[in-house]
C-alpha cells in the first residue's frame, strides 16, 4: 500500500495510508530551530569500537543532576589512544583502546549519557561495524557523522575528574575469578541484601571467596567459590549491584579481582592472556 504524505500551507501534515488518514500538526521553517554548522573532523574511530567503549563505561554515570561534570562519560583522544571514563564517584570505570584506523587526534569532551545511548543504537543499527565515525565540536556541540547520519548532541561543560589520581597505583592481593559464577553468586546472595544500600560481604581466605548478605527481616545468604589465594583473611563490604555491572560489560570469561584491605578500594579488570585493550573498574569500599 502507498503511503502518501501532504504538507499544507497552514503546517498540517497529513498522511494517507490505504483507507487511513491522520493529520498531524507541525511548525513553520521559521520556527525550527537552526541546526548548527558542521565543523571539519577532528578524529575517526569505527563505530563498533566507539560502541564498546560506552557499553563498559555508561552503567557508571552518575544520576544525580547536580553533579552535572558527572553526568556523563569522557572521551578523550590521545594520538591513537582513545579513553572514555565514567564516574558517580562512588565508582570508576575506565576503558583505552589503540585506534584500529591508525589514526592520530588530541581532544576531550564530555558526552552526555543521553548522546551514549543513542550512538549504542546507531551502533547497533549498522551492519558493518568497522563503519567510520567522524567525529568533532564546537564551543556548545558534539557532531557524530556516521554514513549518511548526523547525529548533534549538546556538549557538557566543567572539568571531570582527573580519573588517573583516582586508578589505584598498587593492589596488595590478586584474585582470578570465572565472570558468570562470580557474577550469578553474586546476584543470589544480594537477594538478602538491603534494598537501599545492595550491601554485600566479600571474604578472601585459604584459597576460598565467600559472598555474604543479611537482612535482619529476611535472613542471610551465603555462597563460597574456590580461588587461588594464600594471604592473610580480607573482608570488604561492596554494593552488589556495581560488581554486577561491569561482569555484564566484560566480555571475557575470566575476571582479576585486586584488593588491599578492608579501607582500600577494590578493582576487577579482564582476565586471560589475549586482553589487547585496557579495561579497569574502581569501587570504593562499604562499611556493614
């Protein structure tokens, strides 16, 4: 059936399919706002790695509007490095790849969350992955040119944190861990955690990690693994749901897990000897 679409004079549209009709209203030329000018190009980078770099940073983002420098993710182009880091500040998670287009650029911008999810759908939407995305800005605007789509999203301003002050230098103990047995131990005991708070109980001992939740009104829940680990015993509290959130974003199966002490902030990056990138994840500590 053909689909026939009218603009009248008096800005109705109306739309004619088959035997159905529906006239929508619109607004004059005038009246739409101007879209800026597109600026040259300042970097290039396929989509499928533009896309997984969000993927493992975007469940990071802050969602407290007042803390507007953290509401979304920095990308940052260092010759053919490409970074993107995501805080709340509760967390950290920080992803760099060597771009595969040997292509050189300098530059830092703040990408709204909003603009992240919707360049994972054009990611998605491509059938070839390899698919260059120009990117570059203005004073008050991001330009993804991907193909024949332009997607202008508006820029964040203010100063993000320098994230590498926060990536601890040295971790006292190291921990591998299978991602999906880690990660489905964890989101059965955080059953008994509390609601709020998702506080759960990690427990490094004798080449044994046990996962430890309670709630006073319900019970408790907890669950070993077995580790390689000889060090003295670690006990640290950890919202559940952070630790969750990068195990669904890693790819690989195998995950390290480092940690000091109870004080110190843990951090899980990949596992296995074929990682080519650099992947880690900083949660600060929870007192239970």
């Amino acid at each position: 059936v053909d689909i026939t679409i009218k603009i009248s004079d008096n800005h109705w549209a109306t739309i004619t399919y088959g035997r159905s009709k529906t006239r929508i209203a619109g607004m004059s030329r005038e009246s739409y706002p101007e879209l800026p000018e597109l600026p040259e190009p300042v970097a290039q980078l396929p989509i499928g790695t533009l896309a997984s770099l969000i993927s493992k940073t975007i469940f990071a983002i802050s969602a407290e509007e007042s803390r507007f420098t953290l509401n979304g993710g920095l990308l940052l182009f260092r010759g053919r490095k490409i970074t993107m880091v995501a805080t709340d500040g509760h967390r950290l998670a920080m992803v760099e790849v060597e771009n595969p287009m040997e292509v050189e650029a300098n530059y830092k911008a703040l990408l709204l969350k909003k603009a992240m999810a919707e360049l994972l759908k054009l990611a998605a939407d491509a059938e070839d992955k390899n698919m260059p995305v120009e990117f570059s800005g203005d004073d008050n605007h991001l330009f993804f040119q991907v193909g024949p789509r332009l997607m202008i999203s508006r820029k964040l301003t203010g100063n993000f944190p320098d994230f590498e002050r926060v990536l601890p230098k040295t971790h006292a103990h190291k921990v591998e861990l299978d991602r999906d047995e880690f990660r489905a131990t964890i989101e059965r005991v955080s059953q008994f955690a509390d609601e709020r708070s998702r506080a759960i109980k990690l427990r490094f001992a004798d080449n044994e990690a046990v996962v430890h939740s309670s709630l006073s009104e319900s019970g408790e829940s907890e669950e070993s693994l077995a580790v390689e680990y000889g060090g003295p015993t670690v006990e640290i509290g950890f919202n559940a749901q952070y630790m969750a959130e990068f195990l669904r974003a890693v790819p690989e199966t195998k995950v390290l897990f480092h940690f000091k002490d109870a004080q110190s902030a843990g951090e899980m990056t990949p596992g296995g000897e074929d990682v080519n990138y650099e992947y880690r994840y900083v949660v600060m500590p929870m007192r239970i």
